[in-house]
C-alpha cells in the first residue's frame, strides 16, 4: 500500500518497505580487512575522502567503513553514514586502553554509554559536559547493545566481558600518571579510547541506534604503545570479524 504522510511525501512508506541498512565502523585497518573478508559483493563508494564499502554480510545490507582516529574523523564518519548512506543503525568495532581495575588486555568492553575525558568548557558548563545537551554523556541504544553483548558472548566464549561507560578523548594515553588521573577522575571509566563519545553524539542527534565493543589492547599506561602494536597485530582484528559474523548473524 502506497500512502502519504501529512506533508505529502512517501516517506512512512519507504521506511516500512526499505531494508534495514546496518554501519560496521572500525578504527583500525587490520579490522576493517578482516570484516571486508565476510563481504562477498562490497562496492567501494569513495566521499569526503574516505571508502565507504557498500554490500551485503550474512544476508544483511551492510556499509563498512574506517572510522579513522579521534573524535572529529568518527563524527564525520558517522555523518556520512547517517545522511549519505542512510544506515538506520552503527555498530562499532575496535581496541581501547583498560583504565578500571580488572579491566585486562584480551577482556571485552561492551559500552552502555560514551563521555569525552578531554572537554572541559568550565567554568560556563560543569566539566565534561557537553555544552547546551545538559549532559556530560550519551547512552548507547539498549536492544541493539544487547545483541552485540550476546554476539561477544557467542564469537568469544572464554573473552571476560565487561559493560559500562567509556571514556573518548583526542589522546593516546600512554602514561602510567595519565592513566592513574583518569582513573582518580572518572572512576565509572572503564576503558579509553578516541572515537566512541563523538560517534554516540551523533547518533543521538539523529536518533540513530548506536552500539560499541571494544577489545582491550593495553592498559593505558608506560606499556601501552608496544601492547597496542602487539594487539593489534595479533588479535584485534580476529576479534572484530568474530563480534561482526556473530552480530548479524543474530539479527
Ligand atoms: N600510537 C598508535 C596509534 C594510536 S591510536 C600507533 O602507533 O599506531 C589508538 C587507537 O586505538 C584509537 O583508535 C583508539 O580509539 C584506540 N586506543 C587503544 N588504546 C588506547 C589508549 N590507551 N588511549 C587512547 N586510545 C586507545
């Protein structure tokens, strides 16, 4: 049946018959390869200088793309995504630092929500809230968090999983110090990283679910950079493709 809304146009109608187009966002290359392996069909569409993969994983209309690193390229990235390609939901996969105690390289975070570790417009707003949303944090989508809690579950059975906040900001932490600060301020943190908080803003103004696993590559501290390169060399993107496969194969 073909109806109009009240402004006229078809778009209740397109809704209901379009098919559900799901975003793979990885912010690492490793990643992204291994996610684009499972891609039988993927068409490069290149805009605003990255490569949006357009096709079809386990029978699900997929876009796949790079994130690329730090808040301004993810939001950029998920703009993209959101107006461009349409995608009525945005996944994403990656590594992060363990800040909170227990929270080890190898354990998973699913997060339930995103805040920036870096913003502070004090002392006009409270530190680290976002000016004029009258909050310092944006929840991830519960449903579509679920699943991709169940997919972790069942692509990585013996992996600790943890669920929580996440902590974004436009820095490598890599000092033991830097680490102990974040900890001290943000005790709720579970885990760092340079993405997420932008991509959850985004998908708020737009009303789009969001969800985010990350693997834990480092801990954030004196150590961290030759963890990450070690990580993600290994195990990363073996993680991702796994948390992906599992996901949509699950709906
Ligand atoms: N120095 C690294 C690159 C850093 S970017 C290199 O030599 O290649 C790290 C990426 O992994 C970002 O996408 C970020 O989201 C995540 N990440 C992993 N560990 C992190 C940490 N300790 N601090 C911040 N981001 C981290």
């Amino acid at each position: 049946m073909v109806w109009e809304d009240g402004e006229g146009n078809l778009s209740s109608y397109l809704m209901d018959n379009r098919r559900m187009r799901t975003a793979i966002v990885s912010a690492m290359h490793e990643e992204l390869a291994a996610v684009l392996a499972l891609m039988p069909d993927e068409q490069k569409q290149p805009l605003a200088g990255r490569d949006f993969w357009v096709g079809h994983l386990h029978g699900h209309d997929v876009v796949a793309v790079l994130s690329r690193i730090g808040k301004v390229a993810a939001a950029t990235t998920a703009t993209a995504l959101i107006e461009r390609f349409e995608v009525d939901r945005i996944v994403f996969t990656g590594v992060a630092g363990g800040l909170a105690p227990g929270v080890e390289v190898g354990h998973v975070v699913v997060a339930d929500g995103f805040m920036q570790h870096d913003l502070d417009a004090s002392p006009i707003f409270p530190k680290y809230q976002v000016p004029l949303y009258g909050t310092d944090r944006f929840a991830t989508d519960a449903k579509l968090t679920q699943q991709l809690d169940a997919a972790v579950r069942v692509a990585l059975p013996g992996s600790r999983l943890h669920r929580g906040l996440v902590a974004s900001g436009d820095r490598f932490v890599s000092t033991t110090g830097e680490s102990r600060a974040l900890q001290a301020a943000l005790p709720e943190a579970l885990a760092v990283e340079m993405e997420g908080a932008a991509v959850a803003q985004v998908c708020h103004d737009y009303g789009v679910p969001f969800a985010a696993v990350r693997t834990i590559s480092d801990r954030a501290d004196d150590e961290a950079h030759g963890d990450f390169l070690r990580f993600i060399q290994e195990v990363a993107s073996r993680h991702s493709a796994a948390i992906v496969e599992a996901f949509l194969r699950g709906g």
